[in-house]
C-alpha cells in the first residue's frame, strides 16, 4: 500500500532523444491511474521506469516517501503484469502463481494461503491443477494477476494486459479487473492502455501523454467535459471531437460564437470584451448533436451513414475548406443520406479553444 510521487521525472536514450521530460505527478494511495496517449508518447516507458526496468535520466521518483531511483526492481515492492501472460508452460496454475513465494523460501503453508486467498479473488480455484495450454486468454491473464497479488506489492503496473484477448474476453477481463480493485481498495494501481473504453471505465484518474509530457490529468469525466486543450478534446471520445473555425461576436455570462460555417454556436464558457472578435475553435461531441428543424448549430449535407444500431453516424460533406462533421445520433437514421440535416447543441455542451488552449481553464 503506497502512494507515488513523480518530480521532473525524464528519459533520454542515448544522451540526444529525449521521449519523455518534466514529468510531475502525485499518485495516492488507494488510486488505479490509467496512463493514455498515442503510440510512442512514452506511456509503456513511464510505467517501466516506475518498475525500475529503465533507468530515470533526471528527476526523482518516490514511494512511500523514499527516493528509488537506484533500488532495484525487486526491491520497489512493485509487481507487473506484462502484454504477455509469461507463463511456464510445464507449470500448473498453482506452481505459476506461486513460484516466487517458493523463491522467497516462504514456508508451504504460507504459499497455499497466498495462492488460495489470489485464487478466490480471481475465481481461479476450480483451474489451480491446470496447465496454462488448458486455459483460455483471459483465464491466463488471470494467472498472471494472480501470480502479482501473492507478492502482496506496495504498487501494481498494469502493462497492456488486455491488448492480446479477442474483444468478448477484453470486456470480461476488464470487469475482472475492476471487481478486483474494488477487492483490495487499498492498494494502488498503474495501468497503461491504447484503449480509451478501459481508461474511461476503470480509471481513478486518467493521465493523457503526448509531446513527451503530460497534456491533462483528471477523472474520466473531467478529461471528457471539460478538456484542457485540443488534443485532450479530440483524443478523448470516439469519434473524435468535432472542431470548427470561428469567431467570438458576444462575450459575458454566455458566449456567442459566429462559426465560419454561418452557424451560430453559444457556448457557457464565461469572457469579458476583451475577447470580442477573439478567433477560435468550437468543439462539439459527435454524440452531443441533435437534429432539430429550428436555429442550428451546424446544416450540411450528409454524405456517409453509418447505422450501428443503437446509433448512426452522420458524416457531412464539408464545403470550402471547412472541416468535416461527424453527428452521433441515437436509433435507426436510414433515410438520411444525400438530404440536408439541420444540427443543434446544448450551449454548456460547447468548447471554445483559443490557441489550442481551452477558455474554460485560463
């Protein structure tokens, strides 16, 4: 049971490139933090120099309050579970998950209490005279969990666990992994993702990477409602945030927004006169659009559909240099495509970016 702290924490390969710098975060007790961004932001190196498997170029890492720099992994009280299960195939479950105990010449009674108790959080019990080729992928990853939580670690890493199983078996390991931390709420979590359903949906805190630092952290709901730049808006959400050019023409309590579209936006972000005729970006959520026959935020023509059921998505024909729309509208919109469809918005729905930069968090 521990809690982390990150201070100006960098990686730098080969004295020249630099992937990651000025790293700062405080992690407490108790959290699971989830780190996303793109692919090479630095998220998988962040969580192995946490592990003490790369080196830290500069800054400090702290665990309960100590430097770690120079501790070895082994001795961080840290337990990773990898991308892959890295199972002994002659092992059973049992022997997997309790190989280190046995290393750490933990008496016999001791292991079965350890096994036993991570076999009953993982609903391994009926699998511990398995051998890992008899065992699904999600079960397998679940020996590898299982195989962490004997150690009884200050900290867990969580390295991609779920990107190897089939869709059907990543929903089902996720949801075990969330009854599992609510199983041991006490003990901290640091997991990295590609996926933003898993960050979304187990996620303490979220920790967004790019540009070799950090562009937000916040809860999932923050990073979602109120996102502090463009790149958080975008790359949070599926589809990705819609985001036109326009212009503030009315400022005070609620903002008016003329869009170079010719659609009116009004957003509830607060400003003073100083920002009239301020250029800006609107962002709005595909899934905050509704079609209305009244004042629109956004009318174009629809150019591509596609129905998935409890949803469509609408893709607009952008004219000009304009950018392309995405509406996500709930049912069954089959008659749609080729028509002209009017668009409207909840104002506090509404981003406004100026510079990249949202105007809710100046």
């Amino acid at each position: 049971m521990a809690g982390l702290k990150l201070t100006n924490v960098g990686k730098v390969y080969g004295g020249t490139v630099e992937v990651l710098k000025d790293i700062n975060l405080d992690i407490a007790q108790g959290e699971l933090i989830v780190f996303v961004g793109p692919s090479g932001c630095g998220k998988s190196t962040l969580l192995r120099m946490i592990a003490g498997l790369e080196s830290i170029s500069h800054g400090t890492l702290e665990i309960d309050g100590d430097v770690v720099n120079d501790v070895p992994p082994a001795q961080r009280g840290i337990a990773m579970v990898f991308q892959s299960y890295a199972l002994y195939p002659h092992m059973t479950v049992k022997d997997n998950m309790s190989f280190a105990l046995k290393l750490a010449k933990k008496t016999p009674a001791e292991i079965d209490e350890a096994v036993g108790r991570a076999a009953r959080i993982l609903q391994l019990e009926p699998y511990l005279d398995r051998l890992p080729k008899a065992l699904s992928g999600g079960q397998r990853q679940r020996v590898a969990i299982g195989r962490s939580i004997v150690r009884e670690p200050k900290v867990f890493l969580f390295d991609e666990p779920l990107s190897n199983l089939d869709a059907a078996l990543r929903v089902a390991t996720r949801i075990e992994i969330a009854q599992l931390k609510e199983s041991m709420p006490d003990k901290t979590m640091i997991y990295v993702t590609h996926d933003q359903v898993e960050a979304m949906t187990l996620a303490t805190r979220i920790v967004v990477l790019a540009n070799k630092g950090i562009a937000q952290v916040g809860t999932p709901l923050e990073l979602y409602e109120r996102p502090e730049n463009e790149f958080v808006a975008q790359f949070i959400g599926s589809p990705s945030m819609n985001l036109q050019a326009g212009e503030i023409t009315g400022t005070g309590a609620q903002t008016t927004v003329k869009l170079a579209g010719g659609g009116i936006a009004v957003s509830a972000v607060p400003t003073t006169d100083a920002d009239m005729g301020l250029p800006v970006n609107v962002g709005i959520r595909p899934e905050d659009f509704t079609e209305t026959g009244g004042t629109a935020v956004y009318e174009g023509v629809v150019n591509i559909t596609e129905a998935l059921g409890e949803v469509t998505l609408l893709y607009f024909r952008p004219e000009g240099d304009h950018d392309p729309v995405i509406a996500k509208l709930p049912g069954i919109h089959a008659d749609v495509r080729g028509r002209t469809v009017k668009l409207s918005v909840a104002p506090e729905k509404v981003q406004v970016f100026y510079n990249g930069k949202s105007l809710y968090h100046r």
